[in-house]
C-alpha cells in the first residue's frame, strides 16, 4: 500500500508542512495502521500514528510536527539533490526560452 502526497493533501494543520515530512508521515501511518487517512494530519496532527513505535521517536515527530523544525526532518531525510539539480536545470531551461522568445519579439521575429 503506497500513498504520494501532493500539494492539494497540504491543508488544515499541515498546510506549511513540506510534501517530503507528510509523505514520511504517512509511510510511517501505514506502517502502524496497514492504511492511510491523511485528513488526521489535516485536522488532528498527532493521531495518525504512534510516534513512540517509529524509527525516530517520541522527540523527533514532537519537534518536527509541533515546533515544525523542519531541519531536523531534513538532516535525517535530506532532500535528494540530483531531482532540486534537475528542477533547477527545468527552470534555468524555461528562463532561457523566455529570455529567447523576449529577443525574437523585440527584434520582430514573433514565433
């Protein structure tokens, strides 16, 4: 059973939360529940699993979910660095096509 957060599960309490800690959240609810109910995080942030019984622990998820230390989260889970490369690769590209179709309507050439 698999669960991909997306930006529209980012509501209630946990709509400044990055996409990464929910979608550990919720691998981490299914491991203790065998299903997912991503409205608990939305609306109750504690009661999707037991924070006592995962990997990380009582002090961890506390920080994390209550003090939203979310640079604890990614020191443990850091981003993947090739995939913010290749975004910032899509992005630099996009740029460059506007900063390209800018020049061709300034010098008349509209494509």
């Amino acid at each position: 059973m698999e669960y991909k957060v997306t930006k529209k599960d980012l509501i209630g309490q946990i709509a400044d939360f990055p996409i990464e800690v929910v979608q550990k959240m919720v691998e981490r609810q299914i491991e203790y529940k065998n299903k997912y109910d991503i409205s608990q995080f939305q609306y109750l942030k504690d009661c999707g699993f037991e924070w006592i019984g995962t990997p990380e622990g009582v002090m961890f998820w506390a920080s994390v979910v209550y003090d939203k230390n979310f640079d604890l989260f990614f020191d443990k889970y850091p981003k993947n660095e090739n995939m913010i490369i290749k975004n910032f690769k899509n992005k630099f590209n996009q740029f460059l096509n506007w900063i390209s179709k800018l020049k061709n309507k300034r010098h008349g050439n509209d494509k």
